[in-house]
C-alpha cells in the first residue's frame, strides 16, 4: 500500500426540525472529525442549529454551515432555478445565522458545505458555483468551500485560489461520469457499512473509486462524507473507524493550518 493518508470524516447534522427527528446526531458526533449543520432552509431551524453546535463543541468536532435551497418538503434535494441576486442572498442569510450563532458561542465557522441538489449542481456549472462562492466570500473570504472531489468546481476553485476542500462519499454510489448517483435511482446509497469501508480505503489508498456499473475512475479527497440521515450511519462509522484506526489512518486532519 501506498503512505497512509490521512482521513478526515464529515458528517451533515442538525437536519431535524420542529417535531420531526432526522439522524441520530447525539450517537454520531463523537465519531466524527466534522459536521456540516444544515441552516433551517432545507433542514433544520434556530433551536436544532443552537443543539448541534453545543453538542459539536463539547465533542471538539470542526463545524461547517451547511447552506441549501429553500426547499423543506423536499430536504433541499430537488433542483431550483433561483435568480442569482436572490440565491446569494439566501446563501447569506443561512451562513450569517449559523456563524453568528457558533461566535455567541466562543467558537468559529470552519467551512461551507452546500446541501443536496445545490451541492450537485454547482459540481458542473460554474456560474451557479460562483455565485455561491462570491456569497460565501461576503460573509467570511478565508471559509473554504466543502465540494464534490474530482468536479468541474474543483478545477475552477484552485485556478482561482478559493480554498477547497475536496469531498469524496462513504455511503453513496458514483457514476462512471464522476458525479453521484441520482437518489431517484435505486440503489443511490449505500447502507453495507463493510462496503462504505472499503469505498473509503479504496479511494484513499488507490486515489479512485469503482463506479456503479463497475469501471475505476480516478478520485482523490480529502475529506469523507457519511450521511446523517442514512440509516446505517452510527454503525458505518463504528466499522470505517476501527478500520481506520487499524490502518493507522485516524485523523487529526487539520485542513486550515495556522
């Protein structure tokens, strides 16, 4: 095998809302490096977003803002057309909350992750890219942005020099294209925590990842994702991180260095 990288596991959070419980956050956040808490738009609102970052400080977990469409019946997982004026703005608004909130705290935003059908669609177009990263950079210009590893977007961030962070899946399907399964296709996500590992380790190691339909492609990443609302997740990351810490692959992956 190759120099053991080093794995940094993300995780979206604090997507519950009202009465309605989505994860298991409480089980979650002591087996994560980073969480992404979602902002009240596609998930979420102030009472959940105020409930995840107690729990994620008092767990030392690096927190991102996990911004979205404005789209609670669909969990922020159906496309949208916004006007751009109006999609910074609400890029802004979900940002500034989250940020504000984590600083009455004592503690300090360390990303930006989009959420769902946002997240895939800036992978691709670039003008939706930059109109988000042009939203991030009003609020904070030094917040790296969290994206699919491999994209379109990420070439446009680093030929720009804006901090990225590229994301690979644990729990998620890729197309031979590089982009995610779609979740209105059977079989999208992965829920075999044994094969999340080995996905992990694959892409990791080897620097690509097998495809649905079966080719290689290349991949490289720097941070893991599994999701908080996928089922299996608690277990997944009892199993990835047993395997990991085996590998001696257990992280301390700091990705803004002082």
């Amino acid at each position: 095998m190759n120099e053991s990288p080093k794995i940094l596991i993300n995780c979206d959070m604090g997507e519950s809302y009202g009465p309605f419980k989505v994860g298991n956050d409480e089980a979650l956040m002591p087996l994560i490096d980073a969480c992404n808490i979602a902002c009240g738009f596609h998930a979420g609102d102030p009472w959940h977003m105020e409930k995840t970052i107690d729990l994620a400080l008092e767990h030392k977990v690096l927190i991102g803002a996990h911004p979205g469409y404005p789209d609670l019946q669909g969990f922020g997982r159906r496309p949208m057309h916004i006007p751009a004026k109006e999609l910074s703005a609400i890029i802004k608004y979900q940002i500034a909350a989250l940020k504000g909130m984590l600083e009455s705290k004592g503690g300090n935003l360390h990303h930006v992750k989009p959420h769902g059908a946002l997240y895939n669609a800036m992978a691709n177009d670039i003008a939706l890219a930059k109109t988000v990263i042009e939203a991030i950079h009003a609020i904070d210009s030094t917040l790296p942005l969290m994206g699919l590893a491999g994209s379109c977007l990420q070439q446009y961030a680093e030929s720009h020099q804006v901090p990225f962070i590229p994301e690979a899946f644990a729990d998620r399907y890729y197309e031979p294209h590089g982009m995610l399964r779609s979740r209105t296709l059977a079989n999208a996500v992965i829920v075999d925590p044994e094969k999340a590992t080995q996905q992990v380790i694959q892409i990791a190691y080897q620097q690509h990842v097998s495809t649905y339909e079966g080719p290689l492609i290349p991949l490289a990443a720097q941070s893991f994702c599994i999701h908080g609302d996928n089922p299996s997740a608690v277990n997944m990351l009892d199993v990835l991180r047993n395997v990991l810490n085996d590998h001696s692959l257990l992280t301390q992956y700091i990705l803004n260095e002082d």
